[in-house]
C-alpha cells in the first residue's frame, strides 16, 4: 500500500543503507525514481515486478588489482572495475574512466545513467561502465601503455563483441583503446570489435571522436527547433577542454554560435572573441598531442583571459557569464545550486549535458522551473554510445560506412531522442521536461524487456 511517493522514499532509504558513500549513484537512482513514479502509478505491473530494484543491482560487479611498473621502475597498484548493469537490451556497453576519483559507486552512477541512455538511442546496447583511480595526467606514453596492457590483462577474460564492449570516458582516448585493444587481441588471438572508439585503420568508425560533442549540439538545435530559434549567432558557454568540449565547439561554430569558453580542473579561459577554426587546430593540439593544460590559451591568444578556480569559492565564474547556452562538458556535479542560479540570471535559456550528470539535483530544478530548454545528459551526450554501437554493426559486418552516412545516423538518432524525450514528458502531463521524458521512455524499453524475460 502506500502512495507512490512513499514507495520511492522506502526505495531511496533502502539504497542507502545498501550501499554506503556511494553518493553519485544515490543522486542519479533518486532522481530516475523520482520521473517514474508517475508511470508506476499507471502501470503499476512495473512496481509489482520489482523492475527498478533489480535495475539497480547491477548484475554483475567485477572489482581486480593492476599492478604496473613506471618508468624510474618504482611498482604501483590501482583498483580496476568493470560494472556490467544491464543485458536486457543487448551486450553490456559504457566506457572506462581513468581518473583518480574513480571508485565503484562513481561506476555505478554512470553503469546506470548508461542503461537509460543506451535504451533512448535506438540501438540494441546493454549498459555497463568502468575504468580505474588511475591518473594518466603527467605519465609518460610508456607508462600508460603498460598500465592499460596490465588492465587488460584482467579485464578481457570478462568482455567480448557480444558480452561487454567497452569504450573511453574521461582519461581513456584514442591512445589508451590502442593499447587496450592491442593486449586484447595478443591474449585471445582475435581482431573482433571489443571496444570501440578505436583507430580508423583497424575497425574504427568515421565520426566516433566527435558523436558526443556534435551530438549535444544536434540535441541543442532539436530543442531550439521547438520554439523556431536556432543556434546561429547564440553565444555559448563550453566547460572542459578534452573529447566531448572540442567536438562541441567544432559543432557550434559550424552552426553559427560563438563559444566564448572552455576549462579544465585547474581554471577556465574567457575569450570575447570567440573560439575559430585556427584556435581550435591549436587546442586540439595541445590538448591531444602536447596534453597541455587550457590556461596556455590565454597565453597564447590576445584578448584571451584564464581565471583560476578557488577551491573554497561556492560558485564557478564559468557559469556566470552572460550567455545563451551551455554546454557542460567536463565532469558530473560542475553546477551546484548556486551556479545554475547564475546561468539563469545571465540570460542562459539552452542548457544541453555533454557530460554526465553534470548539474546538481537543486540545479535541475532550477532549470525545470525556469521552463528553460533542458537537455540532461542521458539524452543530450548519448550521441556518444549511439555511433558506438554503429561501429560495432560496422564491425560484424566488417565494413566502414563514409562520414555522411555516419553523421546523417547520428543527426537521425539525436532527432528520435528528441522525440521520444518530448513526447513522453507530454503524455505524463510534464510537456518541455526532458528530464522526465528521458528517464521515463529509457526506462520503460528496458521494464519491457525485463519482463518479456522473466526473472533472471
Ligand atoms: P576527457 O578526459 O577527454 O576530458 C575531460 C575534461 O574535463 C578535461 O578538460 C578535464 O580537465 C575536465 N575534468 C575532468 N574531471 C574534472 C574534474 N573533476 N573537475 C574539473 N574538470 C574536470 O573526457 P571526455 O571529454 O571524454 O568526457 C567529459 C564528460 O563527458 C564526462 O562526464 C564523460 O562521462 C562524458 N561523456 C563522454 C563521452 C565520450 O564519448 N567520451 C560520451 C558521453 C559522455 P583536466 O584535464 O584538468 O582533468
């Protein structure tokens, strides 16, 4: 018996207690218990079949030591993970993080965000996540290769092209899906499509490095369409400066915005002038082959000013730029309360996540309230997953389509994400809230699924 509500107050009390400190998965649970309580409500077979209580367990958590040896021969020891949440859908897929924050309820926030996600893109993908508190920042290239091949070592007797796909997150690119896949193919004397985001030579696939920032981009413009504006001429604030931030901001100027920002842990840069074509050849550059830090823009632009963030300061000067969009892009819980607050009264009305769970729940509200156009990550940054899972039919087919059919899927999907999002919020009486849109459609192609297979 009981309201709903009071179910998803003994749910949240359960997981607590259930899974201690693991505060991230705790925000990202509430938060996809709170949309649904008003599908359980109609559907109440959901509730009876105990379908969010088993979607949070994740159905398998593989925790393993990696021990590596760094250049000056001195041994190091990391936790490595892999959370495989969900099979319901497909084979278990999400990316390795390797960041020194990286522990197992961080990994189960994102395995879960990434259930959700890959059900909205359309594509037969499971969720999993991964990775270890390894910092690749300062190592050299031999020490992150024999990191990831010590990584490997361990991970591959449990992934495999229809088991778990992995693919990058924060401190895994390119460089890193080489060497991993590298070890993987040496220990099981086999080229199959184990991970991906991998190099075009050997069963990449066209537009995978840019799916996630052109994606949020896409998701942008699909929510500007609503309300006949469009991108040309907004400016637009852009948070982080790797992977998903430059793709972003290669996007934005193709569509006519001008991107005044970008940041990394240590600080963000302002340039009034916005960010070109040959000053973002520069920061690809710096970022991706010299593996510099943002605040060597300032110096290296006129105009340009870099900020310092002060760690005991309550708000980021990023987000109180004045503004028509933004595009966080860096890491998860980058706006608090205060921040979103600053957002609004700086004239922000287009906020689209190319990171995960980067707003605050007291954040969202702010921004659902404001009636702004809200694109939460699991449906604005799953362009990622999406062209992902393209490179893996590419891969079984053992062929590589050409960028515009690539991008044209990719434009297509964030379109039907969109939609779904939209249509969704409308028939559950919360039009224009795409948090609920998402969550609620995600969810209920995975519960279908889940029932259809009965109790496993
Ligand atoms: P990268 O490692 O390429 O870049 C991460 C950027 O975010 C860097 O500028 C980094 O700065 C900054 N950053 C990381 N952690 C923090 C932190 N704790 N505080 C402040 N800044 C931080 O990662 P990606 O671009 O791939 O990922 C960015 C976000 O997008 C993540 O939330 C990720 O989960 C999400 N995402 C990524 C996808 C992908 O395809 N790569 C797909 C979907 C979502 P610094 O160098 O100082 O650490």
């Amino acid at each position: 018996g009981g309201t709903v509500s009071t179910y998803v107050e003994r749910l949240m009390a359960a997981v607590e207690a259930k899974n201690p400190g693991e505060l991230e998965f705790h925000q990202a649970v509430r938060e996809v218990a709170t949309s649904i309580e008003l599908l359980l409500e109609r559907e109440p077979v959901y509730r009876e079949a105990k379908i969010l209580e088993r979607m949070i367990e994740p159905e398998r958590v593989l925790m393993f030591r990696v021990p590596w040896v760094d250049d000056h021969g001195e041994i190091h020891v990391n936790r490595g993970f892999r959370v495989e949440m969900s099979s319901a859908i497909g084979p278990y897929k999400g990316g390795l993080r390797f960041h020194p924050t990286v522990d197992l309820g961080l990994l189960k926030f994102l395995a879960f965000e990434q259930v959700l996600k890959n059900a909205l893109t359309t594509l037969p993908m499971g969720g999993g996540k991964g990775g270890a508190d390894f910092d690749p920042k300062g190592k050299s290239d031999a020490e992150v290769m024999r990191f990831c091949q010590s990584f490997m070592t361990e991970l591959q007797r449990h992934i495999g092209p229809n088991t778990d796909v992995p693919a990058g997150d924060i401190g895994v690119g390119g460089r890193e899906i080489g060497y991993l896949f590298g070890q993987y193919k040496r220990i099981k004397n086999e080229f199959t499509g184990v991970l991906t985001g991998k190099g075009l030579e050997w069963g990449g696939s066209l537009i995978r490095p840019e799916a996630t920032g052109y994606g949020a981009v896409y998701f942008a413009h699909e929510m500007l369409l609503t309300r006949e504006d469009s991108l040309e001429a907004k400016t637009c604030l852009v948070s982080g400066s790797g992977n998903v931030a430059q793709y972003t901001v290669e996007k934005l100027m193709d569509m006519g915005a001008k991107v005044v920002t970008l940041s990394d842990s240590e600080g963000f840069v302002l340039d009034p002038a916005g960010i070109d074509n040959e000053k973002l050849t520069w920061i690809m550059e710096l970022k991706n082959e010299r593996r510099g830090r943002i605040s060597e823009y300032a110096e290296r632009f006129p105009g340009v000013t870099f900020t310092p963030y002060d760690p005991t300061a309550d708000a980021n000067p990023l987000w109180s730029v004045p503004a028509d969009c933004a595009f966080p892009s860096a890491t998860q819980n980058e706006i608090n309360a205060k921040d979103a607050a600053n957002l609004l009264a700086g004239g922000v009305y287009v906020v689209s996540e190319g990171a995960n769970m980067p707003t605050s729940p007291e954040g969202v509200e702010q921004f659902v309230q404001a009636g702004i156009l809200y694109g939460p990550g699991k449906a604005a940054n799953a362009g990622g997953v999406a062209v992902s899972g393209l490179e893996m039919a590419q891969d079984s087919l053992r062929m590589a389509w050409p960028r515009e059919e690539v991008d044209a899927r990719l434009k297509e999907i964030m379109k039907s994400i969109h939609k779904q999002c939209r249509q969704t919020a409308e028939e559950f009486g919360t039009p224009g809230n795409y948090v609920n849109g998402a969550n609620i459609a995600g969810f209920v192609k995975v519960a279908d699924a889940m029932l259809d297979q009965g109790l496993v």
